[in-house]
C-alpha cells in the first residue's frame, strides 16, 4: 500500500495544477479554436463552417498591425535590457544587506493598477507635463515639439510598464555568480571590463534569455499603451482584436487574429532562442 501511494504522489501533487490548467487554460483554448472557424453575426448567432479564410483575411488586412507590434515589442524589449541591466548589476553585486530594499523601492510603483501607471505615464509625457513644459519654456524644445501620440510614447510606456519583467531575472542569474569567480579573474590580472565581458556577463545570459522572452511576448500583445500613449497611426494588434470582439462583436475574426498572434509570437520565440541556442547559454553559465 505504502508502495501505491508513493507512485501516486507525484501525480497527486500535480493534479490540482493540472486541473487548474485545463478548467481555465485548455478548454477556453479550444472554445477559441472552434470560434475562430466559425461565421456569422450576433444577432443570427455564429455556426461553425470550418471558414479557414478568417486567418487570411485577418493577416491580409492587419498585416501592418502585426509588424508595428512585434517592431514596438523589439524597441522596447532592447530598451528594456539596457535599463535592467545596470539596475540589476548594482543591486547584486552593490546593493549589500538593502538589497530586497532596493527590489521592494523597484516594485513599489507595480502595485498600483496597470492602467493607473499608463495614464500617470501620459501626464508626464503631456505637452505641458513636468519635463517637456519647462524645456518648451526655456526654449530647450520648438514649440510645436510633442511625445505623445507617437510611436516613441508607446514604446516608452511599454517599456516603463514591463520592466520588472526583465530586471527580476537578471538578478537573479547575477546573485548566483559565485563571487569568488569574479575574484579569481582580477587574480588572473583581468581588468574590469574583461571580467565583466569574459564571465559576469556569460553567467548572466540565462537570465537576459529569460528576461527577453518574459517580456517580449506580453509586450507585442499589449495594447493599452497604444490605447492611452499613442495615435490611430500607432495601432496594435492587441487594440484590433480587442475592437473586433468588444466593439464588433467579430468574435471569429478575434480569435483568429488572436490565434495568429500568437503563432507569430510562438515562431519568433523559437527563432530566437534556435539563433541564441539555449545549450550555449546553459554552457556559459555552467562554466
């Protein structure tokens, strides 16, 4: 009996986790499926004719959607890493016994709604805002000079919005370097820069990998930066569909594009990490 119940332990403990993932992740995956094949309206109601042409059209009429997102995802996914990174690396390997201190002052903003943080993100991009005012004053900006409403207040406010995402794991692969490693490079008579180059950052890839995977997805799906921060020229798909199923009410149309978003997301994914090869960041992290 004993021997029984040791099998089933571990299918036991997963069993809730899976239950979860079927009940609320499986299931709706496959109402979207058969959604997304079906025609029809609202008010006739929806039948399912196997209409594969809701793919093609939908990528046929919001190409560009597609590439402004995955370009938006990119900008921002890169500004990202150069923001995390440093912030990372000085609170690893400098920020001492403040350390969750300075992970708690990080976080502290991310607790307020997402939607809270984006508006107060608009108020500081504002013509008239806390930074652009007083440099349209002192003559710094012309006069007709403005952020919003483009693409670069998007990508900022994806960007600002997303980056815990990256910093957390890169903090995590930093605090992990043995610091006796580091030592034994400068032992070596390695200079800052080529300890840095040779071994703090090959240990850290893992977390960059994971970091850049955490946040490119969510950020080319987004889209409430676009809705708040940008124009009608800095649509993205994520506005399409949410227009298409809430203001339509084109849900077959949204669950293809939904669908192709995140297939799109799903090849870019395993391009990515086929071009990056997660053996070689494993290796150089284990060295």
């Amino acid at each position: 009996m004993a021997g029984v119940r040791g099998r089933l332990a571990p299918y036991l403990m997963i069993l809730p986790g899976g239950l979860w993932l079927a009940v609320f992740f499986l299931v709706p995956m496959v109402l979207m499926v058969s959604l997304s094949l079906q025609t029809g309206n609202l008010i006739d109601g929806f039948q399912q004719t196997l209409h594969w042409q809701n793919y093609t059209d939908g990528f046929g009429t919001y190409g560009d959607k597609f590439v402004r997102s995955l370009w938006y995802g990119l900008v921002a996914t890169i500004a990202c890493i150069v923001l995390a990174y440093p912030a990372a690396y000085w609170i690893a390997f400098r920020g001492g016994r403040a350390k969750s201190t300075y992970l708690f002052l990080l976080l502290l903003p991310y607790f307020v709604s997402f939607i809270l943080r984006t508006v107060s993100w608009k108020l500081v991009l504002t013509d008239n805002g806390p930074i652009l005012g007083p440099l349209r004053d002192h003559g710094v900006l012309p006069e007709g000079f403005h952020v919003l409403d483009t693409g670069v207040a998007v990508v900022s406010g994806l960007a600002y919005n997303f980056l815990p995402f990256m910093v957390l794991p890169i903090y995590v692969a930093l605090e992990r370097i043995d610091p006796r490693v580091v030592e034994a490079a400068y032992d070596l008579y390695a200079s800052r820069a080529q300890a840095f180059l040779r071994v703090i950052l090959p240990l850290s890839l893992p977390g960059v990998f994971a970091g850049v995977i955490m946040t490119f997805v969510p950020v080319s799906s987004d889209y409430v930066n676009a809705e708040v921060l940008g124009g009608p020229q800095n649509t993205m798909i994520g506005n399409v569909i949410q227009t298409e199923y809430f203001n339509n009410s084109a849900y077959p149309t949204a669950s293809a594009l939904s669908f192709t978003l995140m297939a799109v997301l799903l090849v870019g994914i395993f391009a990515y990490a086929r071009t990056l090869g997660t053996q070689d960041v494993l290796e150089a992290a284990g060295r």
